[in-house]
C-alpha cells in the first residue's frame, strides 16, 4: 500500500497520472536461521555487549577504570589520565576508527554493519526477545493478523516490558561512562537522579528501544550515511554477499530426488528463505542493493537447503564480482585481496596507529604553564638583584601524589628564590607562584629568553623544559 498524488501530466487530454510519493512500510519478519555465520554474529554481540556493560564496573587504583568525567575535566583510561589539551588522541582514535572501517570494506564489504554496529547487535537480541515470546517468523505474522484477546495483550506486554527494561539498562550504562556507576546506581536506588542523568538514561533507553525494536532496518535503510556512500569504497575485487545466478538460474521447485538436469533448472528452489531470514526483506537474488548489510543470514539459510537437496553449498556465499564472472577459485580470491587501494589504507592505517600508541607511549605524566604576573613585570630587590614573578600551573597526571623541582636555565646566576619544589595531588592540577631572581648585568635590558625546568623528584625523566621570558628594567 503506498500513499499517492494525483497529477495533470499534461499529455494530450488532460490526462491525469498517479504518482507514489512514498510506500507505507511493510512490517519484516526476520526468520530464525542457524550456522556458521550466524553463530559469530552472536560471538560478536557477546563480545560487544561484555565490553560495553562490563567496563563501567571495572576499577583502577579506586576509581572507574574508563570514566568521562566531564564536570573535573578529565577522562580515565585504566592507568592514563587525559586533559581537554589531549584530545589530539581522540582525535587519532577517530581516524584509526575510520580508516579501518574503510580498509574493511575495501576488503569484505560491509563487515561492520553485518556483525558490530550498535543497531545490528541490539535489533539482533531484541529479535531473540521476540522470538522466545512470540515465536518464530510464522507465529509471529499470524499473531499480529489475529484481532486482539487476552492472549495476545499479554504476550506483547511481556515482549515489551522485557524490551524497556533492556533499552533502560542500556541507558543506564551509557551513562555510567560519565557518572561513577556505582554512584549512579545508588542515585538510582534512593530515587536522587540529577536533571542530566535523568534525561540520558531516559533519551538513550528510549533510542536503544525505538531503533532496535520499532524501526530496525528502516535506520539501515533511511537514516544511516554508511548505506549511502559505501559504494565509493567497493569495487569489483571487494567480497560481498553474492548469489551465483549462472549456477542458480533457472530457479524452480523440485522434489529432492529430482533430476535437475532433466527438469532444465538450476540448484535454486525459490524456496524464498534467503528472503524471509533477511533483516532488511530484500532479495539477495537480485543482485548488490545498499539495503543488505552484509550480516550473511541468508548464506546460512541457502547452505542448509543445499545440504537438504544433496547440492554443493556456496549458491550464496561471499565472493566478489569478478570472482562470480570468472569463476575463481578461492586461492585466487584471497590472492587479489592485495591491492593498491587495500595496501593504501593498510599502509595509512598502520601508519596512524604506530604514531598514536608511540605517543602515548613516550607521553609525558606532566605538564607546565607558564603565565607571567601582569601587575609587576620586574622589580629591584635588596642586593641590587632583578626579581620577575610567575605562576606555573603544573599538572600531574599520574596516578600517584607527585613532587616537583623547580629550576630556570637560559640566564647565568638566575635562581628561584621561592620554594623550588611543588608537590602536586594525584591527577592534579596546582597553581604555583615562582620568584626568579638575577643580576641585572648578566643580561641585556629588556626581555631575555628563560626557560623553567620542572622534573619530578624520584624520576628524574620525567621532566618538562618550558620557554619563558625574564625582564631585565631599562
């Protein structure tokens, strides 16, 4: 059924055309399918789903092992603390995250959408939901066709409840990356939520509920940019979800003993599971269409007809355009798997990814800011001495109390006639005021380049060299 608008097309007559403006969706009902594919899917919601539930519970050296905290201005990372100055390696992380995501298209199609994004994971187990409630693809259609009793009321109250509280849970989780979730959860137990975290649960609970349970393929299909642009990024060599039609074609039923050869068909049965364990409804017989998300439910399907009718398997398979048209051995796929676009991403991607971890690596737990005291720019001190005022904010970002010292290089005889040393609090940020003095005539009037040296008392490499200027009156 679709929605229609009548136009003058202005043909001879007058006459008038209808034209679909949009079709009203069909509701899909995925089948249940099982084998090898299906079951790394779920290998994969597992793993997807142990990390995002189970880190937020996680603790190091007492506190969460990953936490946004947004309010402090600080982002845990088990044994690393990071500063909005850090988000340089977020920013790295993104383009790793992109660059893969692009060299694993290139390769075998849309391997993310098929078996980790958020949406495929979370439709999945609300399917599974459905299915132990419900039933299977058949149970479920003709329960929706019957008129509504008590029967059906009460198993989509149970579906649906069971749904919330999984969409709610989600929420809740997601939120515990930026509130300490035990914290949260006894918010959540004595009923004193804030504002922020009451909206977040609520908004990503009803997200997660909504798209896995009321739109599903319909954000693959409408919403989502990837099913857009992936195009730009497959060619001919790249492994998709293909059926063979030169194998296939003609298709035709046929009892199982039947001679397919006499009967002039070919190993296709048009059984139509390929269809009806789709998650989006599309018919991979048809050719590449952007709704398939490469989740490979229907090679599972189509494989355990063939064993059924004694015919080879792969009448579905990954393979690539070229592969299908050639005939090519599978040796001989894996062989132009190595390509020019392939080794670009493999060579930018390793590239980005040495250079992230390297700098993380050899990144510094300290770091010094220098701001000059604007109400005195120099002054002379008992002993005829040149004396300039500074504050250093030093921040420590190791997970232990810390002590500093303080010293200046880049002037002969200056010193540091404050305190040379600032012990700092674990993950903390400390506001020091430093008084460096000078002979007036070891330095020409006006500024002169100094540098403070600030190191840590027990390690001695961690140390930071920062530039300056010191004063010297006219």
């Amino acid at each position: 059924m679709s929605r229609t608008k009548v136009l003058r097309a202005g043909v001879a007559g007058g006459a008038e055309q209808a034209i679909n403006l949009y079709e009203v969706r069909r509701k899909i009902y995925p089948r249940a399918v099982h084998g090898w594919f299906a079951a790394w899917r779920w290998a994969l919601v597992w793993l997807t789903q142990l990390i995002f539930y189970g880190l937020p519970w996680l603790t190091w050296n007492e506190r969460p092992a990953v936490l946004f905290a947004l309010e402090a201005r600080r982002f845990y990372l088990f044994g690393m603390v990071l500063y909005p100055q850090d988000f340089i390696y977020l920013t790295g992380l993104l383009i790793i995250s992109a660059l893969a995501l692009f060299l694993f298209t290139a390769v075998a199609g849309r391997l993310w959408c098929g078996y980790a994004c958020p949406q495929t994971v979370y439709t999945e187990i609300f399917l599974w939901v459905e299915r132990k409630i419900e039933g299977d693809r058949h149970q479920r259609m003709k329960l929706d066709a019957q008129p509504w009793n008590t029967a059906k009321i009460g198993r989509k109250v149970a579906k649906h409840a069971t749904w919330i509280a999984l969409a709610a849970w989600t929420g809740f989780t997601f939120v515990g990356y930026f509130t300490p979730i035990r914290t949260l959860g006894a918010e959540v137990l004595t009923f004193s939520l804030g504002p922020w975290e009451t909206f977040w649960i609520g908004f990503y609970g009803f997200a997660t509920w909504g798209n896995a349970g009321f739109m599903r393929e319909q954000v693959c299909k409408y919403m989502c940019p990837y099913a857009r642009f992936q195009s730009a990024m497959f060619d001919r060599d790249t492994l998709i979800v293909t059926y063979d039609e030169t194998r296939g074609e003609p298709r035709g039923s046929r009892s199982r003993k039947a001679d397919r050869a006499a009967l002039g068909v070919g190993d296709c049965i048009d059984c139509g599971l390929c269809v009806e364990v789709c998650p989006t409804g599309i018919d991979i017989r048809e050719g590449l269409q952007y709704e398939c998300i490469g989740c490979t439910a229907c090679i599972d399907a189509c494989d355990q007809v063939m064993d059924k009718m004694s015919y080879p398997q792969g009448l579905i398979r990954y393979d690539t355009e070229n592969g299908v048209a050639n005939r090519w051995s599978r040796s001989q796929l894996l062989r132009r798997t190595v390509r020019p676009r392939v080794l670009v991403y493999t060579a930018i991607l390793l590239g980005v990814t040495i250079a992230l971890f390297a700098q993380l690596a050899m990144r510094m737990p300290l770091s010094v800011n220098v701001i000059r005291d604007r109400g005195t720019l120099a002054r002379e001190v008992e002993g005829g001495l040149i004396e300039n005022v500074y504050r250093l904010q030093i921040s420590n970002s190791a997970e232990t109390a810390a002590t500093f010292r303080i010293g200046v290089e880049g002037i002969p005889g200056a010193v540091v006639a404050s305190d040379p040393q600032a012990e700092i609090a674990a993950a903390g940020t400390r506001l020091v005021a430093v008084r460096v003095r000078a002979a007036p005539d070891v330095a020409p009037s006006g500024s002169n380049r100094l540098f403070f040296v600030v190191s840590a008392r027990d390690n001695e490499r961690v140390t930071v060299r920062e530039k300056s200027t010191f004063y010297v009156p006219r």
